[in-house]
C-alpha cells in the first residue's frame, strides 16, 4: 500500500507559477512511475505528465509541454509539478498517482493504483 499526499496549490493570478509536491508514504521510487492528473469542475480526469521510476524518462501532456515540468527526488520519495504560465484554464483539482506495472508514460487513470487526494489549483485572470 502506498499513500501519497500532495501538497502546494492554492490561488495564484496568470502568468504566476506554482509547484506541487506530492509526497509517498513509502519507497515507492524503485517500484513506481509517478503521474499527474487533474480535473476540472464538470470534466474528466486528464492527464497532465508522468515520470518514470528513475526519473529518466517524463511525459507530457500535448496542451502543457513546454509549461510543466515533473521531476522526483526519489531519495526524499517525492515528485514535484513545476508549472509556469499559469492560465485560468489550468484551474482544476490536482492529483499524483502511482503506477506499478504498467507503460510508464501512462496516460489512462485506470492504469494507476493508488492516489492522492488531490490540491487545488485556482487561476484568476
């Protein structure tokens, strides 16, 4: 079992930056891809990026390359979401998830076990 907690959102105005911290309960670095996601209010989880076990590989959604940057400090067992540029459209929900055996780039949320219980993230224009 493994708990993550995320913290760092809260109401910034456009153009600000943010950066999420989603923190394991365990070791969970040597056994997991690391993903973000987020909802908005009316729509579906999306994914934003992930990250692979040893931090070697991310992926991006499409919208936000260029804007948002994962990383993970896996000796401190945490993955951070650095995002820039913020836009009101990027308010939503924010969660990290783990990902034990499947594609490490996974985009689908059903291919993660286990998440957060997300942060807020508001922009204001």
């Amino acid at each position: 079992q493994v708990q993550l907690v995320e913290s760092g959102g809260g109401l910034v105005q456009a153009g600000d930056s943010l950066r999420l911290s989603c923190a394991a309960s365990r070791r969970a670095s040597s056994s997991y891809a690391m993903g973000w996601f987020r909802q908005a209010p009316g729509k579906e989880r999306e994914f934003v990026a992930a990250i692979s076990r040893s931090g070697g590989s991310t992926y991006y959604a499409d919208s936000l390359k260029g804007r948002f940057i994962i990383s993970r400090d896996n000796a401190r067992n945490t993955v951070y979401l650095q995002m820039n540029s913020l836009k009101p459209e990027d308010t939503a929900v924010y969660y990290c998830a783990a990902n034990g055996i499947y594609y490490s780039g996974s985009r689908r949320p059903d291919e993660y076990d286990y998440w957060g219980q997300g942060t807020q993230v508001t922009v204001s224009s």
